[in-house]
C-alpha cells in the first residue's frame, strides 16, 4: 500500500473508525466498558461500530452483552465469536469490521476508550499506517520489569519496541495484510508487529501516544507472566533467526501450550 496524498485525502473526509475488542471471561467488566465506548460515541462522530469478539468464554460475558446491545442507543455494538485465543479474536474482528481505520483494545478495563480519537489521529492527520500507544500508569513491578526488558530485547531483534501494547490501531488494509491468520495464541502481537517490519510498514508506524493503563477492576489476568514472557522469548529469538535463515526455530507444542495459552487458573479465576 502506498502512503499517496489521494489516500490520507479519502482518510481524513470519510474516517470511518471501528474497534475490535478480543475478550475472554470479562462479564464484570463489559457493561462499564460498553458504557464509556457509548459515551464515546456521543461525541466522536468516527467510531462507526466496535465488535466484541468473544474467544475461550467460560462465564457470563455473552449474556451480558446481549443485555447491554438491547438497549437504546447501543446498535453499533456488536458481538461476535471465534475459536482459539486472542490472536484468533483480534484476526476474525479486523475481517468483520467495516472501518478503514480499526483499533484493537483489550476489553479488560485497563484501557480507557476516550483515548482512541489520540491513538487514531496520527493515521487520519499524518498519514501513518499503524499507530501504537505506549503504555504509562499502574503495572505491578515484575510485569513491570519483564515488560521493558522485552521492549529492549525486539527493539534490537525486531526493530521494533511496543509490540505487547493491548492498544493498536490501523488501516485497515494494512492489519489484514499484516496479522497473521493462522495464530490463535498470545503470541499474535509479537508475530504481527514482525509483519508489519518485514512487509514494509515500520517506516510509517506511530509509536509515539502514551496510553494510561489502568488496573483491573475484575478478575484476573488471562496469562501467567513469567511463562507469556519464556514464550514470547522464545517466539521473538525464532523470528529474529527466521530473517536470517528462512526459518523458524520449531517450538515444542507442549512448551507453546503451556506459555502462550491463556492458564486454566486464569479461567477458574474470571468466572
């Protein structure tokens, strides 16, 4: 795709912005989120629709979607569902979604809608492809720690730094010729920022909004950090290696489940 004036043109007059939402046992934290991307809607006329896409659900979130989407004023919520993990949700919501810019943002509560028109503003004003948010605010220290020795580690890798961030956005054409289709597990951000360096994108990726990160208000994190930080290791070194040699590293598949699978503690823990 080719950064022409005619296409920031088509952008910036007919921004249409949808949202994907990956979401797995959130029942206590959806209605609050549905809420505020309600409020949102209110007052920036872009958003056109934003899709919960439900993956590895164990508890009440359908249903308390569906309670919220009868209601008045909330038609374009939608919610959809996909098979795998995160990285299936977010690849099936992109394919769903009608906006030439699409945002993904995990549905936990950590993120705060009102923050994607900034997140949004520097593909439809400055012609960028991709757009990364940095994430600032409450993190406990040892995701604290382990996340900026991973930033460092695929910036020297990868060539680039906020790979893990939950909140994304791009054109549209871009994240479907970039997320990879057949990865359904935790690994999907890594191996998608890798695309988006290895097909030619990384000169006009945005990485520059600082995000707040909020804490959870309910539930537990879907993923065990130390064993998601071996995984995404592991992950990170063989793609590195896969540029140089055409190869990836094979990845032992009882070693992938158990680092790059959502834990069934964590499941036990949202319901």
């Amino acid at each position: 795709m080719s950064g022409t004036s005619w296409e920031r043109l088509v952008l910036a007059k007919w921004p249409r912005v949808s949202v994907v939402l990956p979401t797995m046992n959130e029942e206590r934290n959806v209605q609050r989120l549905c809420r505020k991307l309600s409020d949102l809607k209110q007052n920036y006329a872009h958003l056109t629709e934003a899709i919960f896409v439900l993956n590895n659900t164990t508890d009440g979130t359908a249903e308390v979607l569906r309670s919220v989407l009868g209601q008045s004023g909330n038609d374009f919520l939608r919610v959809a569902h996909s098979k795998g993990a995160r990285g299936s949700a977010i690849r099936k919501g992109v394919e769903m979604e009608q906006g030439n810019v699409v945002v993904v943002m995990d549905s936990d509560g950590q993120y705060d809608p009102q923050q994607i028109p900034e997140l949004v503003r520097p593909i439809l004003d400055s012609g960028y492809f991709i757009s990364i948010g940095r994430n600032h605010g409450w993190a406990n220290v040892s995701r604290r720690i382990i996340s900026e020795i991973f930033k460092k580690l695929t910036k020297i890798l990868l060539g680039v730094e906020y790979v893990q961030t939950g909140f994304k956005a791009g054109m549209r054409e871009v994240l479907l010729d970039t997320i990879p289709k057949d990865v359904s597990g935790l690994d999907i951000d890594v191996r998608w920022m890798n695309n988006v360096v290895v097909r030619g994108y990384g000169e006009r990726l945005f990485d520059d909004v600082e995000i707040r990160l909020h804490p959870r208000l309910h539930g537990k994190t879907a993923f065990n950090p130390l064993r998601l930080s071996l995984g995404l290791l592991y992950t990170t070194v063989s793609l590195a290696l896969e540029r140089k040699t055409g190869r990836e590293l094979p990845f032992p598949r009882k070693l992938k489940e158990i680092t790059l699978q959502p834990t069934r503690h964590a499941l036990v823990q949202n319901i």
